[in-house]
C-alpha cells in the first residue's frame, strides 16, 4: 500500500471509529452492575455538528449501539440536542430497584436553550426521558419534531424474523416495537404517553436506526405542541427478555406511570 493509500485508509478508520466516548461521558448502571446506560457527547459524522448520545450495554455486549438523542424546535436551529454542553450530573437511586442519572445541557451559542436528559436503570430495563427547564429565552416551546435514535447491532431481527439492517428505508411502525438480539434475547422499545406531549412513531432512516418521529394531524403539519417550560417529555423504555411473550408485563411499565 502506498503513503497516499495508507492515509486514505486511516481517515476512513479515524471516521469511522466509535465515537460514543468522546467527551463528557457519564454512566448509570442497574442494581446488579451488568444492564449499563452510557450518556456522552460525540460527533455525529463528517461535517456535523456535536450531539448527546447514548448506548445501552448488557454485561459489556451491545444492546443498542450509539444513538443519538434530540428534539427539533419549530424554526430554530440547530437540533436541541446539537452542540450540548455538559453543565451539570447528578446520580440518584431506589433502593433494591433502579439506579438514576440525570445529565444536564446548555446548548452552545445559543441563548440560552437547555435540554436535560433523565435515565434510570433497572437490572431488565433502561427508561429515558426529557426534560426541559424553564428557559428565560425560549419562554414558548413550541415542537415541530423528535429525533431520538435506537441503534441496533448487526444481527439483530424483527419479532417476525427480518434483519433489522434489511428493513425498507422510511418504513413507519409502532411502540412497542420488538426486536430479538443476539445474546441479549428480546428487546423491546416502548414510548409511555406523557399528558400533553403527542404520540410518537418508528421510522427508518438509515441502516438499522429506528427514529422516532411525532404524529401531527396532517404530513405538512408544522408544529404538533405549543407550551410553557418548565416540561418533563415521555419516557423512552428498553425492556430486555429472554421470553418475548411476557417482555410487555413487565411491572416497571406501571410504576413508570404513576
């Protein structure tokens, strides 16, 4: 391989490299130490710009791979979510029952447009959800979309046994949405309603990303929510099972409701 060759293929290693672990990591693990929640800042690919990410670990093996986490407010950019800066982390727990972290953003240059991202994790579930503290210059919330990733890794196989890499792009599906990973068993993704937030959808995007994407009265619909801050969003839930027939019984579900 020549020298021009041989930079070449290390850009395209250096690019194509995990970069979950960039910068402003932190991690809440389950009561047992093996069902793991990364949150971090990273570069999302060439030419873009920095955004909160996650993944999702179970005993070191990937369950979701990273993804990344953002909301899109009706004509402002860019993404809230993009160009994050970490402010502030604080850990919590129940007892006997999940560990929690709650990791706080100030968008960079803007004024001050804040997002915070709240995770617990149980030993059999991750939840996510955010928040978005009261913003003296972003008084009105107004929500045209939502763009959280769940990534998954290769091999991974819809409830009906397709490759979740051979899914048609821009294909839509509901929550719960079930996938069955290798060595993980069954992983189900499910969206618990928040009282004034919209409901959201599955959609393909890229190759074995799911997106969420809200659902508006009309396609050309601009905006779904107006509202004040301070506002808590749903919670996003990763149910891990090794029977796929009871992973939506999980009691987790209920107590994330109340």
């Amino acid at each position: 391989m020549g020298l021009k060759a041989a930079k070449y293929a290390l850009t395209l290693f250096l690019l194509s490299a995990p970069a979950w672990a960039q910068e402003d990591s932190r991690t809440v693990k389950s009561p047992d130490g093996k069902l793991e929640f990364q949150i971090f800042v990273a570069l999302e690919g060439p030419g873009a710009y920095d955004r909160i990410g996650y993944r999702v670990l179970l005993g070191g093996k990937t369950v979701l791979d990273t993804s990344f986490l953002g909301v899109d407010i009706y004509e402002q950019e860019p993404l809230l979510g993009e160009k994050p800066g970490l402010t502030g982390s604080k850990t919590s727990s129940q007892p006997g029952e999940y560990n929690g972290l709650l990791a706080e953003y100030l968008q960079n240059g803007s004024t001050g447009r804040r997002i915070d991202v709240e995770a617990r994790v149980w030993n059999q579930a991750v939840a996510f959800r955010y928040r978005f503290p009261e913003m003296t210059a972003q008084q009105e919330f107004v929500l045209s979309d939502e763009d959280t990733e769940f990534a998954y890794p290769p091999g991974s196989k819809t409830a009906d046994g397709r490759l979740i890499a051979n899914l048609d792009r821009r294909g839509e599906y509901a929550f719960p949405w079930i996938v069955e990973e290798p060595g993980a068993g069954w992983v189900a993704v499910n969206e618990l309603p928040s009282v004034g937030f919209p409901r959201a959808h599955l959609v393909t995007e890229q190759t074995s990303i799911m997106v969420t994407r809200l659902d508006r009265p009309t396609p050309t619909t601009p905006v779904v929510m107006r509202a004040a801050t301070p506002l808590i969003g749903p919670w996003h839930v990763v149910l891990l099972a090794k029977d796929r027939d009871r992973i939506l019984e999980s009691p987790i579900l209920k107590d994330l409701t109340r």
